[in-house]
C-alpha cells in the first residue's frame, strides 16, 4: 500500500462530451435532482385534482402545466446541466493530470487546479472512465480520467486501486 500512494504518473488528453456524460451519470450528480423534481409533478399533478360533489374533479390546464413542468425538469433541465458543465469546465480542451499520493492535479494551458485526496469523497469507475468527485473551494469537482489515455500496462489498474483506497467506493 505504501508504495503505492508514492506512485505518481500523469495522462493527457481530451474529454470527449459522451465521456463526461457517462462521468455525470456514475456520480450521480444529477439524482437528487431528480427525486426533487419527480415530486414537485407528483404534488403539482395532485394540486389539479379537487374533490367534488360528483367526485374528483380533474383541471386540465394545471394538469398539462405539472406535465410541462415534469418533462422540462426531468427531460430537458439535467441535459442543459451536463452541457454548461462541459462547457463550463473547458471539458473538450487538451489537459494533463498528474496522479500522485497528494491527489490529482489538472493542467489546462497555463491554469491548473489540484484537489487533494482529502477532499476527493467519492471514485467511480465504468468500463470507459475514472471519475472522481470532490469539493474544491466550495464547488463540486468533476475530474473525468477516461481508460483510453493510460498507455502504460497497469496504470489504469493503479489508479483504481488507489482511488478506491483513498476515496472509496462511490457505490
């Protein structure tokens, strides 16, 4: 285990948008979200609903708005996230990411943003990436590491079990 927080290699390359979708998606970034929004249409819908002397009473403009409102914040609004966060996050230019036993340090031009494994709180993997996710200064980061890039035998491998160690299992 020792020697292998001392490890210490870097990847470079871009992230592609289906990539940091799938990422978004194992982090599970967007499922409270929708836990929210699936019971603001459950209350909406209820709230077109009224009791009457013939029985319930259903109006349809309230109804077709808790629909409206349920396929925009279901459908629409966590495909707008994911796209403002590629974009925000300069997802599709050319980075370096240096993993060693601090954390990881991402290189973007002349910028770079270090989140240290202290604040790293979750590691998922799927058959394509290595996503970790933490907070930096108050904002939730996403750094995205897909298999692709690692061209050594074992490093993708490496970086699992070190993520594991030392964020846990995101599961």
């Amino acid at each position: 285990m020792s020697d292998m927080r001392e490890t210490s290699f870097s990847v470079t390359g871009k992230v592609t948008r289906d990539e940091y979708t799938e990422a978004a998606r194992a982090a599970g970034l967007l499922r409270r979200g929708r836990a929210v929004a699936a019971l603001g249409t459950v209350f909406l819908g209820a709230a077109s609903v009224s009791p009457s002397p013939d029985g319930l009473t259903v109006h349809p403009v309230s109804l077709g708005m808790a629909v409206a409102y349920g396929l925009v914040v279901l459908l629409v609004l966590p495909r707008l996230a994911v796209a403002l966060g590629f974009r925000s996050g300069r997802a599709a230019e050319q980075k370096r990411a240096v993993v060693d036993g601090t954390g990881i340090e991402v290189f973007r031009g002349g910028e770079s943003q270090r989140i240290v494994w202290d604040e790293v709180r979750w590691y998922h993997e799927t058959p394509r990436l290595h996503v970790f996710v933490g907070r930096s200064r108050r904002r939730t980061c996403l750094v995205v590491l897909p298999k692709r890039l690692f061209t050594t035998p074992g490093e993708s491998d490496l970086l699992a079990a070190l993520g594991r160690s030392r964020a846990g299992d995101g599961s």
